[in-house]
C-alpha cells in the first residue's frame, strides 16, 4: 500500500514552539529490522509504543513519525484532561459510568508518569466550566448537571456573578463547573512522553512512512530508511497484520505481530 497524503506542518503551534530548542531529530536511514513498528507519535503511538515496549521488553518496538512529536494534533490542542464525558447519555448510566473509571484511570497513569519521569508539562487540577450564553444553553446545562448528580458526580451551577469573578467576563450566564479535570501544556506532554520510553522503543521522527508492504515480510518504507519485521519471512511464524485508523485524523498506527501477539495484545489496551 502506497500512502499518498502526507500530515502538512505550518510550523506554527505555539505550545511547541515555547519548548525552546529541541534535540535534532534522529531519522531512520537504511534498513533496519523491528518486531513492532507503530506509525504516528500523537497520543495513541506514544501510548501503544510504551505499553507494547512494556509488556514484551526484549522485543524492538519502532516508533516512525512523519514530523516532529510535539507539533501534531496532540501537542497542539486546548490542553484539557477530561474524566468526565462531553455528552452523558439518560438511558445508559452504566455505560457513562464505565466511561468514566477508564477516564480516571487513565488520568492516574500518565499523573504518575509524568512524577516519574518528571516531565514539566504545567500539569494543573484546575476543573472545568460548561458555560452557556442563551436560555437554550442553559437547559441543556440544567439538564447536564442533573445527570451528572445523576450519576454521584459533582456539578456545580454558577451564576453570571461568579462566573465573571472566576473567568474575567460577564457574557456568560449560567455554568456547570465539574472539578475532576486536569489542564496541562500538551506540547510539553507529548515530547515529555516521548523521551521517557522504555529502552527497547526506539523513536524516529521526519520519518514519515510512505509504503506498506503486506507480503510475506512485512516492510515499511519512509524517504530514508526501511523497517522490516524481524521474523522475517521464515517457516512456522503465523504473521498477521493490524491498521488503526485513528479516530480524530488520519494517523495510522501499524504493527507487525508475532505469533504469541494476540495475548499481549488484550493487555496493551
Ligand atoms: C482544536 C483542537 C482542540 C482539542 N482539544 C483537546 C483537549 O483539550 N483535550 C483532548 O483530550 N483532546 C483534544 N483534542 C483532540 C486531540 O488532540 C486528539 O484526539 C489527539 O491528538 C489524537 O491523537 P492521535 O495520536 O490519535 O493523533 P495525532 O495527534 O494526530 O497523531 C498522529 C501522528 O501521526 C503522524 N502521521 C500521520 N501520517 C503519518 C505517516 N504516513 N508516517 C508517519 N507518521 C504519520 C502525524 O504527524 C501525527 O504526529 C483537540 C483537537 C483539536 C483539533
């Protein structure tokens, strides 16, 4: 498979840029082999390559990323860490309620990595406001709030005065403030991540993959350099082959597995 559109960067993403100076990026070049090769290095790649270099710590887990870490959607975003959900369904509690643990917990994962690794990325317990500026918005902010002591969770209306004291601005009339959110620099994050892997991750970046062969080897190719799974195409391997489609751009995350993948793949959540 030949891949034709390519991520285009205006260079122009302020949460990276405030960085300062980074390290050069290391390009792959030549031919090189991998056990698990993981194309894109937003959020989703970063989290796949750490679990994956986790979970199977002698294997090579290649991480190839068409740009800088850091300048994507991931390092360039509003900053929010949600735990709860934008939109809280009536008819399945149990369902937002699920939605909910996976959100905190995961929170709680990359708040201890980010201790452990020490990365400054201005990482602040601030909540959140919904605000609404018209009598509709209000409902639906009246509604949103029942739901989500609905659901135990906290919701707090405010009023246009205490908005104003708290966000600068009388516009708004009505809020729902929801304490469990965090505020972080993203930029800050994702290059933080990125340089906290375990020791088998290896990250290439301005390595954008531009062919993916599905043969017998498995092989990726970017304008440099070459990944080939490192099984090669030898006797009783059972190879098989997963592309994610990411779901908010088209990142794609491939991986070439190994015969005993689909265990460690239940847990690479
Ligand atoms: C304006 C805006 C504000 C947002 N605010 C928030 C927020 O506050 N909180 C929140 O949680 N989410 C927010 N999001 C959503 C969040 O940014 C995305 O969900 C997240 O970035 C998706 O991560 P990803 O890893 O899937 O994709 P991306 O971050 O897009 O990463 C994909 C990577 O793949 C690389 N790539 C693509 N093609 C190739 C190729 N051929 N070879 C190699 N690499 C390739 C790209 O360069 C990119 O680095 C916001 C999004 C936008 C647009």
């Amino acid at each position: 498979m030949k891949i034709k559109s390519f991520p285009r960067n205006d260079h122009t993403n302020g949460w990276y840029n405030v960085l300062g100076d980074q390290p050069p990026a290391h390009v792959l070049k030549g031919d090189s082999k991998a056990d698990w090769v993981i194309v894109g290095g937003g959020f989703s790649g970063l989290a796949a390559a750490r679990r994956l270099g986790e979970l199977c710590p002698d294997d090579r887990v290649v991480l190839l990323e068409a740009g800088r870490i850091g300048e994507n959607a991931s390092g360039r975003n509003s900053g929010f860490v949600i735990d709860l959900p934008h939109a809280i369904s009536q008819e399945q509690p149990e369902h937002d309620l699920r939605q909910i643990r996976v959100n905190r917990q995961a929170i709680a994962w990359l708040q201890e990595l980010i201790e452990r690794h020490q990365i400054r990325c201005q990482w602040s317990h601030r909540g959140k406001v919904h605000v609404s500026a018209t009598d509709k918005g209000r409902r639906n902010l009246k509604v949103l709030a029942s739901r989500l002591s609905g659901l135990g969770e906290v919701a707090e209306s405010w009023d246009k005065a205490r908005l104003k004291a708290y966000l600068g601005t009388d516009y708004f009339d009505y809020g729902v403030f929801t304490p469990g959110c965090i505020l972080m620099q993203p930029a800050a994050l994702v290059t933080g991540l990125a340089r906290s892997m375990p020791a088998n991750v290896e990250i290439y970046e301005e390595s954008a993959v531009s062919e993916f062969s599905d043969g017998a080897t498995k092989s990726l190719n970017t304008a440099e350099g070459q990944c080939d799974n490192a099984q090669g195409d030898s006797g009783d391997q059972r190879l098989d082959t997963g592309l994610w489609l990411s779901r908010t751009s088209a990142a794609h995350h491939a991986y070439l597995r190994q015969p005993d993948a689909a265990a460690h793949e239940t847990g690479a959540g």
